[in-house]
C-alpha cells in the first residue's frame, strides 16, 4: 500500500479510475480525485452496487430477481500490480483494475475478473498454469451519429474510404498510421503487451496480436487494449468497433485464443513430449473443447449481433473439429515444436468479454483434462464441408449452457444464472426492435 501510495505521487496523479469489467466487458467503477482514493482504501469505503454485474449492454436489469433484491454494496479491492496511467488525458490521470468482495470477505463470484481466477485456481491446484495469446480484430469506420445507417470505412491518408480487400496490406495499414502511433505509444506507456499488427480480409479491418502469458494478465491487457484503441480513434476523428459482425458483406471479428498448458513448477510444456508428439493432456484438453464449447456460446458469442459472424464460407468456424495448421476448424493447431504445442480456439468473437473467453475456453479444456475426453480424429480439408454443430442463434446458445452441470459447475452456478438472465433480457429487447430488413422486404409483400 505505501508503494502505491509513493506511485501515485511520483506521477501527480489528480484522479484515479477504479475500473471493474461488468458481464459485457463494459468498463464500470468510479472516478476520484487522487488523495480521497486513498482514504477510501484506508476507511474500506470504496463501494459499487451489486447489481453492476447483472446490468445488461443497453442498461438495464433482467425482470427475475438472479441477486439479492436488495442490491446490497460490494466493496472494492484494487489490484495495485494493476496500477497504470491513463494516456490520453491531458491530467496525470491512473487506472487501476479492482476485484469484488462482499463485507464477510468472500469474493463477488458473480464478477467476470473472479471467474478467470476461479477456473486458474482449478489448474493451480493440479500443479498446472495455462499460458494464453489473444489476438483481436476490429474494424475502423467512420463516424456513425445515426444507428440507422451502415457503417462505412473512414477516410485515410490518401483521402479515400478503402473498398477492396487487403489482407496483409502494409500500405493499407499505413494509412491510419496517426491512430497506430498513439495506439503503441499508449499501450506502451500501460505495460500492454501488444506485438503484431496486420490488416485483415475486411476494408478497414485490422488484427493486434499479443505476446504469450499469464491468462489473467492477458485478460487484463485485452480488456484495457480495448478502451485505449477506442479512444485513440475517437482522438483522430473516427470509431474502432469491436462488434462482431459491424458490415453486411465483410468479415466477422474475432477474438483468437492460444492456449497451451504448463507445469506450474518447472515451465515446462505438457502438451507436447520429448519426441514432438502430442501428450495425452493435450488431447484430451481438445477433447474437453470440443464437447463443451457449444454450451460455452454465450461466453464466446455474446451478443445478438455475435452470430451473424459463424457462417460457412465466412473466415469463422461452423464446428468444433481440430486440425493442424487449418484455419477452417474451430480448433487449429499451429505448426511447432514441443515447447511451442498450443491449440488456437477460433470460435470467439471480438465483441465477447475477454477475462470470460479466456475462463470458458480454459474450463472447457481443463474438463477434459480431468475427465480424459478424448477428441474426434483431426480432420483435413476444409471443416466447412462438414455440418454446423454451433449454435446459430443466442435461445440455442442459452439451452445448451442451461443444460451443461460440468460448464456450469466449473464456471460458478451463482455466475451462469446470472449471465443466463443477463443474455436472456438482452434477447428480449431486441425482439422488440422491428429492422429495417423487415420495413423493406415485408411491409408490402406479405
């Protein structure tokens, strides 16, 4: 504590965001002036509202009572390792991620952050530590005030909106290179650990990969990553969107996992022996995915919007099938040594919470592990041949997990009632929305 208390005056900082990510990633917390942050920490007087956790994308709160109606306070725990600047406020301006007790000190289980740390908890106590490396896709797009309106690329340097495809197209990336100079500066001004940067299929679509490690962290980063990316295009006069599926006509965005596990003690790879080939855990970790994720959905799709990403032919995966260095699969596994065995989960996409992507993907593979599931045989080819076996629409999403007592049990029951009603409620409002696919193609035809 006197440690970050030294941190925050060697920086001036003024004021202090203390930051928790609601069930859709959504940054929620407050906001106070440097020293009187300090004394709620000293006074344990740092408090939100239970019911942030059970808030849904567009504010509101599900009809059934999933916590205590009262809505009794949770207090907040800063995470000081966590303690970073702001970079885009003109003040010394810090950061810092907190987790949630409740006044008997037990953790919120019902916040996103606490059901990565429960699942790791499961692999630590088995003398195994998950190794983690997202990668994130985004579109840029031009500002949008009417929700009505399609988004469309943004203009560039050139001074000309991008139309065509140019996967890996370095002058394509060039032409936003203002919003990427800020984007490395911030993110390493915040220990965001980001590495490559590639254009992807879409127009105006780009990809940031991370280095490999600790889930938590990376959970972390992805989850700041996200806000400073957003604010650096704001700063330049456009948006970065992490929807799903933002264009009609152009790719889907995703959120990549690369997962391998360790022994905790010595760092050493299980998932590949000493001859190169495949370990029994490593199998039957894929065995685990491929029999859990369908129920983890509403983790890796989110959002009503999230399906329309998982179509065939469309650079998303239908199924749940493995393959080596196939990017068709839901389950690649890239070319490498031992050291280097990891599977890469492609099934989430941008738009879904990152510190729940990693928890589903690592508790559908650490269920495997335990109960030894052995996967379908690698397939070669192209897994869009074959039959979708993931949901296409969030009610199947929501059946599957309702039904799943392995996911549910691993992941926290009190959490997936939560998340169930929270989905649920999401559905319903938009039901209620009539498109204007619908005003077009129905109003005088039917």
């Amino acid at each position: 504590m006197s440690d970050f208390k030294e941190w925050l005056r060697a920086h001036s900082v003024t004021e202090v965001e203390c930051i928790v990510a609601d069930i859709n990633g959504i940054a929620r917390g407050k906001i106070l002036p440097g020293d009187k942050f300090l004394r709620s920490i000293d006074e344990d007087s740092l408090r939100l509202p239970e019911s942030i956790f059970i808030q849904t994308v567009t504010g509101d709160y599900p009809d059934e009572d999933v916590i205590d109606p009262i809505d009794r306070d949770i207090r907040l725990r800063p995470d000081f390792k966590s303690i970073r600047l702001v970079p885009w406020y003109e003040e010394p301006t810090a950061q810092v991620l907190a987790d949630c007790v409740y006044h008997d000190g037990s953790p919120v289980d019902i916040s996103a952050r606490y059901v990565l740390q429960r699942v790791l908890k499961l692999y630590a106590d088995k003398g195994w530590k998950p190794v983690v490396a997202p990668e994130v896709e985004f579109f840029l797009t031009k500002i949008n005030e009417d929700p009505d309106y399609p988004l469309v690329p943004p203009i560039g340097r050139s001074k000309r909106q991008e139309t065509g495809r140019q996967s890996f197209g370095i002058e394509a990336v060039n032409e936003f290179d203002p919003i990427f100079e800020d984007v490395y500066d911030w993110c390493d001004k915040q220990n965001l650990d980001v590495d490559t940067l590639t254009h992807e299929a879409g127009a105006a679509q780009m990809e940031i990969n991370f280095n490999h490690g600790d889930a938590l962290a990376l959970a972390d980063q992805t989850f700041l990553f996200k806000r400073t990316l957003r604010n650096a295009a704001l700063k330049h006069g456009i948006y970065a969107t992490f929807m799903a599926k933002p264009m009609a006509g152009e790719p889907g965005s995703s959120m990549h996992i690369h997962q391998s596990v360790v022994d905790a003690e010595t760092g050493k790879n299980l998932f590949g022996d000493a001859e190169g080939r495949n370990t029994e855990l490593f199998l039957w970790h894929i065995g685990g995915l491929q029999k859990f994720m369908a129920a983890a959905m509403p983790l890796f799709a989110p959002n009503i919007n999230s399906y329309r990403r998982l179509r065939r032919h469309s650079t998303a995966p239908i199924n749940v099938h493995w393959g080596v260095e196939n990017r068709t699969v839901g389950l690649r596994v890239p070319a490498s040594g031992p050291e280097g065995r990891r599977v890469e989960n492609r099934i989430a996409g941008a738009d879904a919470n990152p510190y729940l992507v990693m928890a589903a993907s690592l508790a559908c593979g650490y269920i495997g592990m335990v109960e030894q599931i052995e996967p379908t045989d690698p397939i070669k080819g192209s897994a869009y041949r074959l039959a979708q076996t993931l949901p296409q629409q969030m009610p199947e999403a929501l059946r599957k997990l309702q039904g799943s007592g392995p996911l549910k049990e691993t992941l926290g029951e009190a959490f997936v009632d939560v998340l169930l009603a929270v989905k649920q409620s999401e559905h319903d409002a938009y039901q209620r929305v009539i498109s204007s696919w619908e005003r077009e193609h129905l109003l005088l035809n039917v």
